[in-house]
C-alpha cells in the first residue's frame, strides 16, 4: 500500500510539481501564435525527460551522490563553479517568476494589486523552506499541483478539435515566424534530473528498489 502511495505521489507531483508561470506563459504565448502546431514538442520531451529522471534516480541510488556532487568530483570545484553560479542565477530568476505568478494569481482572486502582494507571498515561501520538513515539502504542496487539472477541464469544455491535435503530435514546420517557433518549442524544465536525485538521497532509495 505504501508503495502504491509513492506511485500515486509520483503521478500527482509530475502533474503539477513542475508546472509554474513560466510553462503557463510559454504554453500562452504558443497557443496563441501557433495553435496546436507544438503540441509535438511536448511530447517528445515528456518522454526524453522520463528517461532522463530514470537514470538520474538510479545514478543517485547506486553511487549515493547527487548529480551536482558527481560533477564536482569528477571534474573538479573550479570546472563545477561555472554551472553551479549559472545553476543559481536561473533559480533565483524563477524563484522572482514564481513570487510574481502567485501574486498575480491573488491580484486575479482578490483584486488587490499584484505589487502589494509580492513580499506577502515571499515570506510565506521562506517560512515554508525554513519551518516545513522534506516531506511537508515533497508531499503537501506537490498535492496542490492538483489544481492543475483545471486546464484539462477547460480543454475539454473547450471542445477543440482532437483530429487537429492528434497530427499536431507529429512533428511539423512552421509557416510563419520559424526563429520563434524553434525558441518557444525548445523549452523544457531541465532541473528536474538535479530534483530527483536529491530525492533519491533523501528517502534514502537504493539499488534494490530502483529495480
């Protein structure tokens, strides 16, 4: 029971764990430009970033190193340094993305400008990294990634045309536009593989379980 739990976490966090502002804006900004047109880049990356956690889940559990420490040592700190100074100048941009999406959800909710919300919800962010356990973390608020099936509502009441999204999956070239497209298609959430194998060391997963 306690295994299918972990799986049905899994499923949970992966529907919405990942999923902040900057994949809604993207998401917006290919939609109304190409339609269905990049649906195929989505597909292809869900499954080239499935592979890609795998073998970050099992490098973790069979060397116990995380793949920032594996980089480290087999590298060297002064090679190391420039992605993990890069690395940290990404988080902290969309560390300041998040604080602005979620302020500009509550402006939506309450009508309060977003500008009066921004600290408000920074607070509340460095209390929950402070103050919350691993699990509070992992579990709890990958829960609310739930929410995010509302755009799966809103598609289907949307009744878009399936057999258009359907060829869309195949990959195509556009009309219009071709340097944006290529910018926009080419967007993924690559520090997924450095997340997992965190998570890997912290429920201590091994060999055996990683199958």
């Amino acid at each position: 029971m306690n295994k299918l739990f972990e799986i049905s976490l899994g499923i949970v966090t992966s529907v919405g764990g990942f999923l902040e502002v900057g994949s809604l804006t993207t998401a917006a900004q290919a939609g109304a430009a190409f339609g269905f047109k990049l649906i195929w880049p989505i597909v292809l990356g869900t499954i080239c970033i499935a592979f890609l956690v795998e073998m970050a889940g099992r490098f973790a559990a069979v060397s116990h190193h995380t793949i920032s420490d594996a980089v480290r040592e087999r590298f060297g700190f002064n090679f190391f340094l420039w992605p993990l100074l890069t690395t940290f100048i990404v988080n902290l941009l969309v560390l300041a993305a998040e604080i602005g999406g979620v302020a500009i959800a509550l402006e939506f909710a309450t009508g309060i400008g977003f500008q009066f919300w921004a600290i408000p919800v920074a607070l509340v962010a460095w209390v929950l990294l402070w103050k919350g356990t691993f699990g509070f973390i992992e579990k709890g608020v990958s829960i609310l990634g739930l929410v995010t099936l509302c755009f799966v509502v809103a598609a289907a009441m949307l009744k878009p045309d399936w057999k258009e999204i359907v060829s869309a999956a195949l990959p195509s070239l556009p009309d219009h536009d071709k340097a944006r497209y290529w910018f926009i298609g080419r967007q993924h959430p690559g520090g997924i593989n450095l997340a997992l194998s965190l998570s890997v060391l912290f429920i201590r997963c091994d060999r055996g379980q990683m199958g």
